[in-house]
C-alpha cells in the first residue's frame, strides 16, 4: 500500500496528526487534506494576523509595568465585567452546541471557570512537594488548579471560581465585591464587547459561533496574557509584594490546550458537508473585531485618563 504524504501548511497552523491518521485509514481523501491545509492557510491570513492579536497597543504598553494604581484599578474593573459576562456568553455556547461532544467541550470551560477543578489522573492532588504562598501564586495552588484533565470527576470548590481569583487581586488594589464585575462597572467599549461574545460566541447558528469560539482561543493563546502577566510582576516586585496574579499566571499556562481543543473541533466540523466557510469566517472577524474594540477603548481610557 502506498504510503500517503503531507506537505507542511504554509500557514501557522499544522495538518495535525489525527488527520493524517485519517488520510492513512482512508477516511480523507489527499485532495480533502489539501483543501483543508489550504482553508488553515486562509484561516491563519484572515483571523490570526488580524491587528488585535499581532499588535495589541494597550497590552504592549502594560506588560512594562508602569501602569499606575488608577490604572491598574480600571483594567481589573473593566476585566472582571469581561470575565463574569463571559459566563453568559459560555452557557449559551453550552446550550446552542450542535452535539454532544461539542457540548461537552464547552461545559469543560465553563465549569472550569464556576470553580470545578480539572480532574488530571497523572498528577492527583498530593502527589506533589508543598508549595509555599509564593509558589502557589505563581503555579496555581494544587489543592485549587490544575491546568489539564477534564472537569468530569473533578471537584468543585468556591475559591477555585476563576471570579474569585480575579477578586484577590481587585482586593490587593483597594476594590470590593460590591465594585467589580456587573454591567454597571463597564464601560461603553467593554459592554461592547461583553454583548458581541454573547451573540457570537454564544450564537445559535453554529458556523457562526463555531468561527467565534476558534478565534477567542487563539487571540487568548496568542500572547497577551504573557504581556500582562510580565507587566504585573513587574509592579509586584516594585510596588506591591502582596499582589495577588495567580489569576494571570494559570490563565496564561492553560489557554494554549482552549486553543488546541478548537481546532480538534474544527478539524471534525469542516468535513461536515452542512460547514459553511463565509459563516465561519463572519462569526471569526467580527469577534475580533469587538476584541479590539474592548482592548483599544481601554488603551484610549488609558490616555485620555478617563477612569470609571
């Protein structure tokens, strides 16, 4: 039997090697596999170089470390509305989901966020040396985190809410429950963005949320939580030792495997003969297009010294 080839994508993102397991079983077709190298090519042109993921102005300038307190306490602000509003956003993408196994892979996430802790059977809990309070901050406290597994079989716990880790550090800046995280705490542009993830990423026509969701994880993945995680260690062991970033810092760890598991997705969608391109790339844009509006209004609050 002749042994089939693949050629690299020319793009940044890589035939993977399940469907080369499947060109070899015979379920794809070479030409299949060329057009979808092809589509990862036009994918990697038309989401991944959009401008918010290869240049975002605000995260640049915040990964310096020189934001002030006020500043700070903006960002947190305007973030915490982001992240609860997110929740919405992934109850809809959990109940719209087109099957079973989608649906599954978005209630990993929003379960993850809730507080229920990913189950991995490599390393259970206590299996490992003790963390001091510094180790823990910046790894994730074993008994709260895990950055692999599934939340199937995993505990939940409140302080594992990823609400409440973004509070610590709210708290460690002088904000309260009672100040961050409801609509009334955002502004004009964050609402924006909050109301876009709901219709898009939330949708009800699966292409379109299907677009939606694969570039919310690779702009996720793509580097900006590195950026912020440097800019907050930077005003940690300058200004505030006690500054709470295990928020930033899992966020940052685990966001590549959200990415990897979109495009195990898309890699089973695009061969549905219902998969529609142009919805995709619609749902795709238009998310990042309300990204940037989320990251550029803060950047534009930043100089204008507009603060909520």
């Amino acid at each position: 039997m002749m042994t089939q080839s693949i050629a690299p994508t020319p793009s940044g993102l890589n035939i993977s090697t399940r469907i080369e397991q499947r060109l070899r079983r015979g379920e794809l077709t070479p030409k299949q596999v060329e057009d979808f190298q092809n589509f990862l090519a036009q994918v990697d042109r038309n989401l991944l170089h959009h401008p918010i993921i290869i240049n975002n102005s605000y995260t640049r300038w915040f990964c310096q470390g020189k934001a002030t307190d006020a500043e700070l306490r903006h960002f947190i602000r305007q973030f915490s509305v982001f992240s609860n509003q997110f929740l919405v956003a992934a109850l809809l993408k959990t109940i719209n989901s087109p099957t079973l196994q989608q649906s599954r892979s978005s209630r990993e996430i929003l379960l993850n966020e809730l507080g229920v802790i990913y189950r991995n059977p490599k390393h259970p809990i206590g299996d490992r040396a003790p963390l001091t309070e510094e180790e823990k901050d910046r790894e994730g406290d074993p008994e709260l985190v895990n950055t692999e597994g599934t939340v199937d079989g995993g505990i939940c716990r409140f302080r594992a809410a990823h609400f409440e880790w973004l509070l610590g550090v709210a708290e460690d800046l002088g904000l309260n429950f009672s100040e961050i995280g409801k609509r009334r705490h955002g502004s004009p542009t964050t609402l924006h963005f909050c109301d876009e993830l709901i219709r898009l990423y939330g949708s009800d026509d699966p292409q379109i949320a299907q677009g939606a969701s694969f570039a919310v994880e690779n702009w996720a993945a793509a580097g900006f939580w590195q950026e912020l995680e440097d800019g907050l260690s930077r005003i940690k062991k300058t200004r505030h030792p006690h500054l709470h970033l295990a928020f930033f810092t899992w966020h940052n760890r685990v966001e590549a495997q959200h990415a990897g598991h979109t495009l195990e997705e898309l890699e089973e969608v695009y061969f549905d003969p219902n998969f529609d391109r142009p919805k995709f790339f619609q749902g795709g844009r238009e998310i990042l297009e309300a990204i940037a509006v989320f990251w550029n209004g803060l950047n534009s609050d930043r100089l204008k010294q507009l603060y909520l």
